[in-house]
C-alpha cells in the first residue's frame, strides 16, 4: 500500500460512488484502484476482493473496501490466491575480504570491489523477482561497548556489526542486510589487517569507528588489537517494485558446540568452532511467505585437525547441516538453505572419485603401496596436538579442558601414528584405513530430510580452490529453474595454469566462485506485477 490514510482513499473512490449507497461501480473499479497504487494489477486486484468476500456484481461497498485494503490480512492465503515470484538466490564465500589473517593477495579487497558491482548487477530483479544474496566468512567487528566472547553462544551475534566494506555499494543497488551471524575459527587472528594500505584499503571502510581502529603494526601492516572480529554469515534481499510491499527480518540459528559437547558427553566438540546460519523472512502481515538461511560450516586444516581424532566427531558437518535444514525444513513455507558446508556429494564420495585425492592430502601419494609417512599437512596436526615444532600448538584452555575429563591431546594424536608401534618406517594398514574413511566421512554430504540438495553438474564441477563442489544449496516448496557455478569469473579466482605454481596463487577475490540459482515461488496472497 503507498502511504495514504484512509481519508485519502475514500476521498479518491467518492468519484465512482453509485446511487446505492456507499458502491463502486464495478466497470470503474480496477481503474480507480490502480491509480491508487500501480502495482495493483488485475491479479491483485481479484485477491483484493476474495479476500474481502466482496460481492462484485451490484458493485463494491467503499467503506468495506477500505477498510479491508487497510487491515493487516488484506491478502488473504484461505481464498487461494496466488502468485509466480522469480527468486534469484546467490552465495558466495568471500574469505574475508582481504582484511583478515587468511591467504589471499595483498589487493584481494580490490579485485572484490571490481567483482562485486557487475554480480549485483547480473543479480538484479525485475518488478515481480526477489533476489537474496548470502557472504559467508564474512568479516565482522565488536561494538564499542561489547565485551569478546572466545565461545560463540546465541547471545554473541548482537555483540557485533558487519565491517563497513562494501555496505553502500551493497545498499546502492537496493540490497538490504536482513541479519548476520558471527561463528567462531579463525584461528590465527581475531585482529583485522590492513594488507594494501598504498591501494586504498583502509579508506574503503565507509564507518570512521571501523578505520579508527588499526591502531596496532605487525610487520608493516597496520592492525586493530586482537579480540576485535570475528568471521560469520551475511544476507542481504533486493524486492522488485511490484513486491515492495513484503516486509524482510532477520533471525540467526546457532550450533553451539559447547552446548552440544554437554549433550553428547564428548568433550573434544568443545575444540570445534561454534557455527551459525543468518536468516532473512518474507512475510506480508503476520503471513510469513518464504525463508533464506546461509551457513558456513566446519571443516579446513584448523578444524580438521580436532575432528579426526575420532569417530565420533567426524559427523560433526552433518549434524550442523541438519541442525539448520531442519530449521529450513520446519517452515511451513518454500524455504532455501545455502552456503559453504566444507562437504562434497555424496554420489562422487561414494564412487570412490575422491578417494585418490584424499590419499594425497594425507599421505602425499595416490597408492596405498607407496604411503611412507604422513603429508606435510597432517604431520602438522600430530604437531599440533603433541605441542612440537614452531608452528601453533594446542592451548592450555584446551589442554586443561582435556584434562579435566581425564583425556590428553597426545591420546588424540594417535590416529596420526600410521607406523606400527615399535617397528619405525612400517606402515600399518589399519592406521592408514582409519584416517582414510574419517576424512571420507567428513567430506560426504547427505540428504536433508525434508529439502532437496542440488547436485552438481558432473564430477568435474568445482566451486572452490582445491577442486570440487563444497557450496551447496537445499530447497523445497519452489520450481528449480537454474543452477550455475560461475567457475569462469576470474575476478574471484584464476584459472589453472602452467605458470601459476602454487594453487594460493589463483586467490583473487576469493578461494570460492560465486554459486548460484533461480527458482519459481508460488507464492499464497502475495499477488506480483
């Protein structure tokens, strides 16, 4: 409805009144209307007077017109109207930005503003489409005021503001920040860097609070103090001028590991990163009509290195993923859930696709005859948990919470251990087989009940630097229209190459592309342009 009382409109409608008291002739009544708001098409206009069980025929009483197009249920879903709303859903993992201690180019920022504009451009609506647009890894800031929490809880996303980076570009072209959602695992650093700072960089922070504070130097980078940000989930929703009218908020969905360590009695969830989902809601009076959620979950060397050391953990991803479907799955409207879940599909998982990948990253050579020792990598996380090196080791916090329940970080470290015990440089096939099917279930990605998962092209598909498809995106209650990888957009990352030696040196905007879809929503009460 446009911004008029309902003086105005009964004023405007007196012109059409016919001699039975209080009536609009019908042969006028969809012109007047219309020129109270254009957007009122014949469609609309049929909802209008079902829903006010209005009798059309002797023409429509004016005072129980207006008071219908002003009360909340003026769109009503029991007379069975409908609607087809285009609905363009988009994610992408954005690293963030360039401003945290992640790899990434020095002027990552740079080629993400480049990038950015034509995406929200290609991703733009028509008066009847509603486009929505998730960031994970996100960057986000605490507010003045707010005291860190280590631990993310439910009550911690309040403590913090998305970074100012690219907000008015975003609001430029009418994206809206329905809500965001702050997680924990970035592990090196929760400072902020300025990594180009001759470029720009820390002028394209639009908040003067979010510049003021790289206060601190590392190297001859400027820095804010530690405890300061975290990484977490953003949605953003553009409505088309004919849908101007739905009303968008914001809800988050927490997977507090903490929380879920207590549930399980299994400590070692403790060690594993707090995740969340950020929701937007499209609603039209007390009627909620669809619902958007986009997640990042755990996964990656800094997780890994935790999850493996036990069965019990390595479904950790599945339960988050269910965690929020089933909050997708709840509504009782079309629902989509997205983002980067660090899994790939169950059907090329289970055909062994990935299997000589995974011999790879764990031991350094495709053939189970040639294993000599663990990668690089994985040598790391035995390091890590043993507390040898130079590199990061195991806190005390957590050694302590080890401790307490009567377990050691070198306990877990054995499933590192392929050799037989006592006879160095012999490796143990059932060490090497426990590793191998932990990180196979960790990377498969299943159903969720009550959604449908997208499954990529082919096998080839990839949405991420090392290969393969790890953004997915589940939905029901919607017509799948497209799906697309946009795996050529080399503003995000570049190509392989011969002259590119090593795979961090593709990372452009990002380590991911932008992954995206369309569907149909057939939509209850919600009449379109």
């Amino acid at each position: 409805m446009p911004a008029l009382t309902k003086a105005d409109v009964l004023k405007m409608l007196q012109s059409a009144v016919t001699k039975e008291a209080g009536c609009i002739r019908t042969e006028h009544f969809q012109e007047i209307v219309h020129q109270l708001d254009a957007s009122w098409t014949p469609q609309r206009l049929e909802c209008l007077l079902k829903g006010a069980n209005l009798e059309s025929s002797k023409g429509i009483n004016v005072h129980d017109f207006v008071e219908f197009i002003f009360s909340d249920g003026h769109f009503s879903e029991q007379q069975g109207c409908s609607t087809k709303v285009d609905l363009k859903i988009t994610s992408f993992n954005v690293l963030g930005f360039g401003f945290c201690a992640l790899p990434g180019p020095d002027r990552q920022w740079s080629h993400f503003s480049g990038l950015l504009d034509e995406l929200l451009s290609k991703r733009d609506v028509g008066p009847g489409e509603i486009s929505v647009l998730g960031f994970q890894e996100d960057v986000f800031v605490l507010r003045e005021g707010c005291k860190w929490d280590d631990h993310t809880t439910h009550t911690t996303h309040e403590k913090f503001e998305r970074c100012s980076f690219m907000r008015e570009t975003m609001e430029a072209h009418g994206f809206t920040l329905a809500s965001c959602s702050v997680h924990d695992g970035l592990s090196t650093s929760s400072q902020m860097f300025i990594k180009d700072a001759a470029g720009g960089q820390l002028e394209a922070l639009s908040s003067p609070y979010h510049r003021s504070l790289f206060t601190e130097l590392k190297g001859d980078q400027k820095c804010t103090k530690s405890q300061m940000v975290k990484l977490g989930n953003s949605i953003w929703v553009k409505l088309g001028s004919n849908l101007k009218h739905l009303r968008v908020r914001g809800e988050v969905v927490t997977f507090d590991t903490w929380n879920e360590a207590k549930k399980r009695n299994l400590v070692e969830y403790q060690m594993i990163p707090s995740r969340s989902a950020a929701k937007a809601i499209i609603s039209q009076g007390s009627a909620d009509l669809f619902v958007a959620s986009t997640c990042h979950l755990a996964g990656g060397k800094f997780d890994d290195r935790w999850i493996l050391t036990g069965d019990s953990l390595t479904s950790v991803n599945q339960e988050m993923l269910e965690e929020f479907g089933n909050d997708a799955a709840r509504q009782q409207v079309p629902s989509v859930l997205f983002g980067d879940t660090n899994m790939k599909h169950y059907t090329f998982v289970d055909s062994g696709f990935y299997d000589p990948v995974i011999m790879g990253m764990l031991f350094g050579t495709k053939e189970r005859t040639e294993i000599k020792k663990l990668s690089a990598a994985y040598e790391g996380h035995r390091k890590f948990l043993m507390r040898e090196g130079d590199s990061e080791k195991v806190s005390e916090r957590e050694v302590h919470i080890l401790q307490n329940e009567g377990k050691t970080p070198a306990d877990l470290a054995k499933v590192y251990d392929i050799e037989v015990p006592g006879r160095p440089g012999e490796i143990n096939p059932l060490a090497v087989d426990t590793l191998f099917g932990r990180v196979k279930k960790l990377w498969r990605i299943s159903e969720v009940p009550g959604l449908q998962l997208i499954p990529p092209e082919s096998e080839k598909a990839t949405s991420c630097l090392f290969g393969g498809v790890i953004d997915h995106i589940f939905y029901k209650g919607m017509d799948l229209r497209s799906h697309k990888i946009d795996d050529t957009e080399q503003r995000a990352m570049l190509l392989p190459s011969p002259e590119i030696k090593s795979p961090i040196d593709r990372i452009r905007a990002s380590d991911h592309f932008p992954v995206m879809a369309d569907f149909t929503l057939t939509v209850q009460g919600a009449p379109a342009g």
